[in-house]
C-alpha cells in the first residue's frame, strides 16, 4: 500500500487538486448566476415602486375630477 502512495502520490495530488478548481469554478458561476438573477429582481421591483408611483400620483390628481373627465384619463393609460 505504501509502494502505491509513493509511486502514484503526484497524481493523486494532481487529481484531488482538479477536483478543487472544478468545484470552486463551478461555485463561481453559481455565485455570478445567483447575482445575474438578484439584479433582474431588483431591477423588477424598481419598476413596479415607480409605476406605483405613477399611479397615485394620477389618483391624486384624478379625485377631484368629474366622471367623464376621469374617463378621459384613464383611457389615457388604459392599455388599448
């Protein structure tokens, strides 16, 4: 057993150390994935906040409207 560690220890080596720079290369792709999606769902909410926003502010401005000027309005951003 000791003749087969030392004839073969730099391989072994060589294997164990591969096996480590695989698994941390895969980690970082997972890393950068997981940050890729993290942006997008940032990016989402961002846009939802905003067109909240939006919102209230035209419903603000919409309250102390009559009805059909507050049609008018509303087709404005109705999606057609």
């Amino acid at each position: 057993m000791i003749a087969f560690l030392l004839q073969f220890w730099p391989y072994i080596v060589t294997a164990v150390f591969a096996v480590l720079g695989g698994w941390k290369l895969r980690q970082s792709g997972v890393n950068a994935e997981r940050s890729r999606q993290t942006k997008e769902k940032l990016a989402a909410v961002e846009e939802r906040l905003e067109m909240n926003r939006e919102a209230t502010e035209i419903e603000r401005r919409v309250t102390g409207m009559s009805d059909g000027e507050a049609r008018k309005e509303a087709m404005r951003w109705a999606k057609p």
